[in-house]
C-alpha cells in the first residue's frame, strides 16, 4: 500500500505592513470615539431638559389617574374645581395620567425625573438618528440633536406632550425613510399610531396636521415641478384611515373639537405664557431664534435642485415655524422639524463646496477622525459638567434649591 501523500501546510497570511496596521487601529478607534460621542451627546440632552420647571399641571394630571384606576371609569364630570364643579369635562390624556398616578403613588420618586429628561433623551435621539441620515454625518447629527435640546429644555416637563415630542420626532424619521423607499408599511401603521397617541396627548391633532401636509405637498411637487413621488397614494390611504382611527379614544371624534375649545378662550392665549409669542429679548427664547436663522440660511444656500426640492417638508417647516412663532410653547415641534433639515444643509454644503475639499479629504483619514471625535467627546464631556445641576448659596449663607 502507498502511503497517503502528505498534505500541503495552508500558505501563511502575509504579515500586515505596518502602515495598514495603523490605518485599522485608527479606523476602529474612530468608530469607538463616534460611539462614545453619541452615549455623551444624549447625557448632555439629559442633563440640559434637568432645568427645573414648576409642574403646575403634575397634580391634577395625576390625581385623575388615581381617580381612573381606582374608580374603573374615566371621568366625564369636573370633580376639581369650584366654579365649574360638575360641567362636563375631556379627559383626553388619560393613559399618561394613569402612569402619572402609578410613578407618584407605587415607584420611586427618581421615575419622575426619568420621565421628564428620559422622554427628552428619546425625541433627541430620533432627531439625532434623522440628521445623522440627512446629513452623512455623525457629527452634524449630534449638532442637531443638542440644538433641539436647548430649545425643549424650556418645555420638557410632567406633562403627556413629552410623548408628543416622541412621537412627532418618530413620524418624521419613519416619513423620510418612506420617501426613499424604505419602511413600506408605513401607511398602514399610522392608523394604529394615531389610535394610541389620540389616547396620550391632544397634540395627534398636530400629527395629523404635519401628515396631511406632508402629502399635500408630496402631490403638488409632483403636479407642479415633477418630482418623484412613489407611495404617496397609500401614504394618503393611511393619512385618511388615521382620521378615522383618533376616533378609537373615550371621547371618540370629540378629540377634534377640544384643541378649538382651548384655543378659544382668550384667557388661555392671553394669560398663559406658553402660549405667548416668542420674546426674543430673554434668554430662553435664543436657542429657537439661532435654530430659525440657520433654517433659512440653510435653504437659501441648498438652492432649488431637482430632487432636493422636498415640498412636503417645506409646507411642514412653513406651518411650524407659523405656529411657533404665534406661539412658545410650538417652538419644540418646530426645533424637532428643522433640527434635521438645518444639518442635512450643511452636509450638503460640506460635500460639496470646493473651497473644502482639502479639509474633507483630511477627514477621510483615519487617524484624523479619531482625533476629530476624541475631541468631541472632550467637548461633550465639558458640556456635560456644564450642565449638572448645583445647589446655590443664598446670602445667608445656606443652601438654596438646586438649579440647572
């Protein structure tokens, strides 16, 4: 018998020279850094929506709930007030009272605050998720995300719309991967969100709103300057079939009236700052001011081109941008709106202009990247210490309330 021929040792890998090294040691530490960035920029939005605000809507939101879950009904009557004890009353927010009731009565009282910045970290996020794709950009996504943070930092607060804010920022993001031609079912899930949301908060009918006028605008681009506009029959189907399904709440289509109803109480709009014109002379209004600058700014350079003409979107930005400046309190949808749009236009700037081409090649360099986020996390990290709440000292000499 032959004996078996020996078999070949497999040919050893060439050793990586030393440079390849380099370049993937960078690379990778690049992408750690950009990872890194993120989890910090979200503690920043944390730490920036921690600035105190009085809940003077908290405790009655809540006692409701306890009245629901202990009574086994929604209210339909005022139980509260004097003057009006008896009229009959909307309890349109009735799922957040609930879970108000249930965080003060049963959890922690930490749960409080991890609703009010933790909804906050949430709708930064998606924001920062949609700049991000906008934009090609890491970096710039942060940006945006921040931004958006500055200007809901005077409105994150123990109230259901903190899941508008969400859910606003979600219906965006979902809206543009439609668009591009992901997320196909899309038009078919937004009858059970607005079924869930008109049980949340009365803002599903700003949902609506933004949704109708996203497909207004979508069918105008395409009839008057032919842009491309695939889906927006279904997406139409299930702007309608949601219409329908706000009605799946306690109060049924009576959820259309109740923004009306608010709105037409002058003591509403002219007593309640909230619901104040912007001052822009104080402080708190400055992060909404720079972000509605650089929004125009942003679409006067992106110009008018074939397929960066986005219709929809320009009617969504014109009706918040309206409603925010009416009204204070609509500068967080808007901020949510514009946040992912003004970064999206830098990036197209960045790619594009010629006067930056040295400095984008630069930045294709590994090595140069993990420099550039290390640095960012350097200065997210101070922007963190920056924001962590302190205790002030009074002239007495004692301990004061702790401010962001």
């Amino acid at each position: 018998m032959t004996e078996p021929a020996a078999s070949k040792p497999s040919p050893t890998p060439p050793a990586p020279e030393p440079s390849d090294t380099t370049a993937l040691f960078a690379d990778r530490l690049a992408m750690v850094a950009g990872g890194a960035a993120v989890i910090l920029a979200l503690v920043v939005v944390f730490f920036v929506n921690l600035y105190p605000i009085a809940a003077v809507d908290f405790w009655w939101q809540a006692k409701t709930g306890e009245l629901i879950v202990r009574g086994g009904s929604i209210p339909r009557h005022d139980p509260f007030s004097w003057t009006a004890h008896g009229q009959p009353w909307m309890v349109h927010e009735w799922m957040v009272e609930v879970l108000f009731y249930l965080l003060l009565a049963k959890a922690p009282a930490w749960t409080l605050v991890a609703y009010k910045c933790g909804m906050a970290v949430v709708a930064c996020a998606l924001v920062l998720a949609r700049g991000w794709k906008r934009s090609g950009s890491l970096a710039l996504g942060i940006g945006g995300a921040i931004a958006c943070a500055w200007v809901m930092r005077n409105y994150a607060d123990l109230r259901p719309q903190m899941l508008t804010f969400i859910l606003l920022a979600g219906l965006l993001l979902s809206l543009d991967d439609y668009r591009e031609g992901g997320l196909k079912r899309l038009p078919w899930l937004l009858p059970v969100i607005f079924a869930l949301w008109a049980n949340l908060h009365g803002g599903v009918i700003v949902g609506l709103v933004l949704v109708g006028l996203w497909v207004l605008g979508e069918v105008l681009g395409r009839w008057l300057l032919r842009e491309p506009s695939e889906g927006v029959g279904p997406l139409a189907l299930g702007w309608v079939a949601s219409l329908l399904g706000v009605a799946l709440n306690p109060n049924g289509f009576h959820v259309y009236v109740y923004p009306f109803q608010v709105l037409g109480h002058p003591e509403v709009t002219d007593y309640i700052t909230e619901w104040f014109s912007p001052n822009f002379h104080i402080p708190e209004m400055r992060a909404f001011l720079v972000l509605l600058l650089a929004t125009i700014a942003v679409l006067a350079l992106r110009g008018s081109r074939p397929g960066e003409r986005r219709c929809g979107e320009a009617l969504v930005l014109a009706a918040t941008a309206y409603a925010a400046l009416t009204s204070q309190r609509n500068t967080v949808p808007f901020a949510i709106v514009a946040a992912p749009v003004v970064v999206g236009g830098i990036g197209l700037l960045w790619q594009e202009a010629p006067a930056l081409r040295a400095v984008r090649e630069l930045w294709a360099r590994g090595p140069i990247r993990a420099v550039g986020f290390l640095g960012l996390c350097a200065a997210l990290a101070a922007h963190v210490a920056y924001s962590l709440p302190r205790e002030t000292v009074s002239a007495a000499g004692g301990k004061g309330a702790r401010t962001a």
